[in-house]
C-alpha cells in the first residue's frame, strides 16, 4: 500500500572529494529499536526510544517484528522485511538470536532494551569512530516532494546499499486486544512502514527523488549492505529548513 505512494527518481553524476572528519559536525547516529506489540517489555523500550529521540546527534526509528503474533495479537506496524532486516544484524554481529527489545546503533552495535546504560554507551562509542565522507541534502519541495543529492565516498572496499524507511513520526497509541498485552493501551514511537532498497552507490554525487504521502517522514539510510554500519543518515524532517 505504501509502495504506490512513494516514487523514486535516480540520477548518477560525476566524483567529489571526501571531507575530513573536522570539516563539519559529526552526523546524527541512527537508532533502531526492534519492537512489538505483543512484547511486554517493549512500551518500556518505545517510552526509552522516545526520550532518546530528544537528542541532536540521534535519529530514532522503531521497526515492529511479527514473531510475536502467534501469542494472539497481530502487530498492526509488523512486517517480516523488518525481521529480515534484524536477522541479517544477527548474523553480522554473531548474535545467539534474534530478540525484542533490541536496539541496533548505526548498524554496528546492539543492546538490550533493559540496558539504558549500554545502549548510552554504545552510542558514545560509535560517534567516536564516525567520519564525514559522505554529505547528505535533502530539499524540500512542496507537497511532501523531497530531493536528496548525496557525494563523497564509501569508507570501505564494497559498494553501499541505499535505504529510505518511511514512517510515522512521533507517538502512536494501539489498544491492544490480545496476547501477552491483552487490554493495554501500547504507546510505538516512530513506527516504520516501509523499507526501500534503492540500489547500491560507492562514490560522486548522485541524486534520488522521494514523494511522501500526508502523515509519513523519511529516513535517507546509506549502509554497508544488510546487517552492516551505517555511513550516513538524514531525516527528512530534521534536514529541512522551512518547517
């Protein structure tokens, strides 16, 4: 349903320089909290996401995962890309399994939801590692219209994976009407939809077209392929200047 409501446009152009990491301040830190509607634990987890989401140097998503269904409630964000997505973490990370609440920072560390501490700490680890060779603009263009020109290079040997993740920005409230939180009114933070895989990019600008239906924001997601760090991110919300 999302898909046919968002469109893409790519253009590839010519090679620009890469930026030293002192050039600019340090890009925000991607946040993904694997969660679930079915899940005790996770409202916790989504109140935690959305105090973390206060912060400049985070951009916070919640991805829903439908493994929690079979206890009697059908998660109404879930879908099972988002598992995929979480799988291929496990596997990268050489994790035991997959579990909820998880939080994955930038692509390369993980925490349990119960762990404040660690998830703080991991998160003061990546921005020590993080580098700015790769810019990211996003224009507005009126009527939830977006241009994102990117340039520099991919810090590795391997060509990226461009992702956009469209989502619903801010508090959703569910009444849950079965499984583990049976009649409890379950608050999600920034609940994705849908997940786009746009293609793969190594370096030079290169320029993508998004139109996002009333309701939605986007995330613009340049990663070392699934289960792999993250590069760069952008917020369409955060990266614009006339709202």
């Amino acid at each position: 349903m999302i898909s046919g409501l968002i469109s893409l446009i790519f253009a590839v152009a010519l090679t620009g320089p890469a930026q030293e990491p002192a050039s600019a301040p340090a890009r925000p830190v991607l946040i993904e909290l694997y969660t679930s509607q079915g899940c005790p634990l996770c409202p916790a987890a989504n109140e935690y996401l959305g105090r973390l989401d206060m912060r400049d140097d985070v951009i916070a998503l919640s991805f829903s995962v439908d493994y929690w269904d079979i206890y009697g409630w059908q998660d109404t964000y879930a879908r099972p890309e988002f598992v995929d997505r979480q799988r291929s973490y496990k596997s990268r990370m050489a994790l035991p399994r997959i579990y909820t609440p998880q939080f994955v920072i930038d692509g390369t560390f993980e925490a349990a939801g119960s762990e404040p501490d660690g998830i703080l700490s991991q998160i003061a680890n990546r921005r020590l590692t993080l580098t700015d060779s790769i810019d990211i603009e996003v224009e507005h263009r009126g009527e939830g219209n977006f241009t994102i020109d990117i340039d520099g290079s991919v810090p590795a040997q391997e060509p990226a994976t461009v992702y956009l993740a469209a989502y619903v920005p801010g508090w959703r409230t569910v009444n849950v009407e079965g499984g583990r939180n049976e009649g409890r009114e379950v608050r999600v933070y920034n609940p994705v939809t849908a997940l786009f895989e746009l293609g793969q990019w190594q370096d030079g600008p290169d320029s993508y077209g998004a139109a996002l239906p009333d309701g939605l924001a986007g995330v613009f997601i340049i990663q070392g392929g699934p289960g792999g760090p993250v590069y760069a991110v952008a917020d369409f919300r955060h990266s614009m200047q006339d709202d």
